[in-house]
C-alpha cells in the first residue's frame, strides 16, 4: 500500500489535478454511479495509508453522501489517515436557530465530517458567532485558510493596488478585508449592511469616507446572490467613485445576478476556484499545498 494519494470525486478532478502539480502526489477519482431511483455507487480507486480526499462542498446535499460512502470505502480498504481538502465548506452560516424548531446546520454537518476524516482544510469558512474551526469539529484537526493573499493576487494581477480603495461589505468582513489590505499595501474602508433577505440589502457609507474618483475593489469572502456587491456599488457610484470591480473567494451568483451586478456599476467580477464558476481567476492549489506539506513529511 502507498503511502499517500490525493483522490477526488468526479465534479472536482479539475482542481485536484492542480493541487498533484502543487504536490507532486499521484491522484485518483472516484468513481460514482447514479443509479435511475437516484441512489449512489462508490468506488474507491485504490488506497493508500493517508488519502487526501478533495470534495469542495458547494450545492452539498448530495455530495455529503458520496462523501461519506467514499470515506467508508477507503476505510474498508485500509486507509488510516482521512484528509478532507473542501475549499468552500457547506452549512457554516447556520450557526443558531433563530427561531423554534430550526436545526442548527453548522453543529450538525461539523459533528458529522469531524466522525469521518482525521483533518479537513478548508479556506475562509464562513463563521459567525464561532470563530475557531475546530469549535465546530471537536476532536479532528481543523485548517482553516485565509483567503487574504488570494484575493491581493486578483488584485494586483493588472497593476493595482496603486491608487486602489478595498471596501469591504460589512463589519463581519473588516477583520479579513483588512488582511487583504495588507497583502496589497492598499487603504480600505468598510461598510454598513441592513439584510432583510437573501437579495434585499441596505448600504451605508462611513461618514468620513472619500470615494470620489477612486479606483474600487469591493472584496468579499462569499458572493451568493451578488446582492450585496450590487448595492454597494450603486451607493458608490452615487458618491461618485471611479471604475468599480469584485474579488470574491467563493462564488456561487447565476448568470441574472452577474448582470445586475453589471448594471449596478461593477464592470468584472473574479474568484478563486474554491468552487468551480465561470469567474474563475485565480488557484487555490498553492494554498492547500502549502496547509498539506506536513502530511508528506
């Protein structure tokens, strides 16, 4: 039995085969089946005594299930060590039950991968009221990246940060939008948000903020609707700021939503590949090759 392999489900080869470059480890796939009734075959490709299984966990209800058969399959196969690399990692948000009877998602889900896998790496989970990963999954080693240097990459990928403002959503996002101004060496300011749903948003301006003429990047960890960039970027606009683009971690908005972003003033829109969208810019492999240097030592 080998000592190391990475193995991906179907839906993330693409980005598994970047993080082998990184790496230098062999990669496998997963095999899966749907059945007509909609149940799942899985077949594990091989095994080795440390598998390093790379699941990003977007649109996650059924790929948490074909996550956990191939967990059992690698098992049965004698696999030691289990490694989680999900780059976006589902079900953090629902953290509380807000009102009675509500299932709180993040303690389910955290409790349910912390029994499978030894370790999960992921990047800028999106925690709230918890904010240590391993709160979440007690009892399983936890890396949870920045996105920070991801997002300075974007950025400076065309010649900024000169004369660039970063302005971050909201003051949840003040701690890692301020990370980013200093991967750039840019200033940034952040701003006010009021939700009353998943695409009704209200944005405020600092009162001694200064806009006018400048270069924007909005930055965001999670962009699900785009809501939130558009309306910033119509507030922005009405305060008279100059070309006004996105740097987003995690990108999940459809199509209609990239138009009304457009149609509120931002002229581009970049990710990163923690999930598989058509803004797409830049690699998360690096990063994850980093977090996993000491499981091939």
């Amino acid at each position: 039995m080998m000592k190391l392999m990475i193995a991906a489900m179907p839906d993330d080869v693409a980005p598994a085969r970047r993080l082998e470059r990184e790496t230098g480890l062999p990669l496998s796939e997963i095999g899966v089946h749907a059945f007509p009734d909609g149940e799942s075959l899985v077949r594990a490709p091989g095994a080795a005594e440390t598998v390093i299984l790379y699941c990003s966990l977007d649109r996650p209800n059924q790929k948490l299930v074909e996550l956990g058969l191939a967990v059992s399959a690698f098992r049965d196969l004698g696999a030691k060590r289990l490694v989680l690399v999900a780059p976006y990692l589902c079900y953090m948000r629902q953290d509380k039950a807000f009102h009675t009877g509500e299932a709180v998602a993040q303690r389910f889900i955290g409790a349910l991968l912390a029994g499978w896998f030894d370790r999960v790496v992921t990047i800028e989970p999106h925690l709230h009221r918890v904010k240590n990963l391993g709160d979440v999954m007690p009892g399983t080693e936890t890396a949870a990246l920045s996105g920070a240097e991801l997002l300075a990459q974007m950025i400076a990928s065309d010649g900024a940060p000169a004369g660039v403002l970063l302005v971050g959503p909201d003051a949840e996002s003040r701690a890692w939008t301020a990370a980013v101004a200093k991967a750039t060496g840019a200033p940034f300011i952040v701003l006010q948000k009021n939700r009353s749903g998943d695409r009704d948003v209200e944005i405020s301006l600092p009162d001694d903020a200064d806009v006018k003429g400048k270069r924007i990047f909005l930055v965001d960890d999670i962009a699900s609707t785009g809501a939130t960039l558009a309306a910033a970027a119509r507030l922005l606009q009405l305060k008279g700021a100059g070309r006004i683009e996105a740097a987003v971690v995690h990108a999940f908005f459809k199509e209609r939503d990239e138009e009304t972003m457009r149609d509120a003033g931002i002229e581009r829109v970049r990710s990163t590949d923690s999930v598989a969208h058509r803004t797409n810019a830049v690699f998360v492999a690096p990063l994850l090759a980093n977090a996993l240097k000491e499981e091939r030592r």
